[in-house]
C-alpha cells in the first residue's frame, strides 16, 4: 500500500495554486488559521485528500477531523481573491 502513495499522482506539483484568501479570526484562532493557510499550499498533502482517496476508507466522516479538512479545502479553492473564509466548521471539528 504505501507504494501506491508513494507511485500516486499526488506528489505531482502541477496543480493549480489558489490566491491567498484571508481567514476569519474567530478569537484566539489565528494559529490555526497559520496552520490552515501552510496546508493549504502543502500540495501533496492536498492533492492526496482531494483525490477523495481518504474519503472513500473513512469509516466516521461526521466525526472527521480530516473530512472537515477537505470540505474546508474545497471552499478554499471556490473563494475568491479578497475575500473572507471563515474556518468556523473545521475549528469546531477539533474542539
């Protein structure tokens, strides 16, 4: 299995790389939003839960911290250039 990752095209780092959005601090919350913003630009990272690979072993997607985090990636990429996201599903996620 771990050859596959390794083989996989999520190491590939042509893919699209979104504008910086600005996150909304929802108090106290700007480490995690220093973090979300590094995740977002780790492409491999990326590519790899976007291709829906985890999604299709995950056996508790309501209870997900990493399914929270490709929703949250998935509104990322869709927000536009000067404008707010609010991290507010993925912080509650952690909580």
């Amino acid at each position: 299995m771990a050859d596959n990752i390794l083989q996989a095209s999520y190491f590939k780092q042509d893919a699209v790389i979104a504008e910086p959005v600005g996150l909304t601090n929802l108090g106290n919350t700007c480490f995690i939003n220093s973090v979300l913003q590094c995740l977002v630009y780790t492409l491999p990272l990326r590519n790899y839960f976007l291709s829906d690979a985890h999604r299709m072993r995950c056996k508790s997607p309501k209870a997900c911290v990493f399914c929270e985090l490709i929703t949250f990636w998935k509104q990322y990429l869709k927000t536009e250039k000067g404008e707010q996201l609010s991290p507010d599903s993925f912080v509650s996620a952690i909580k």
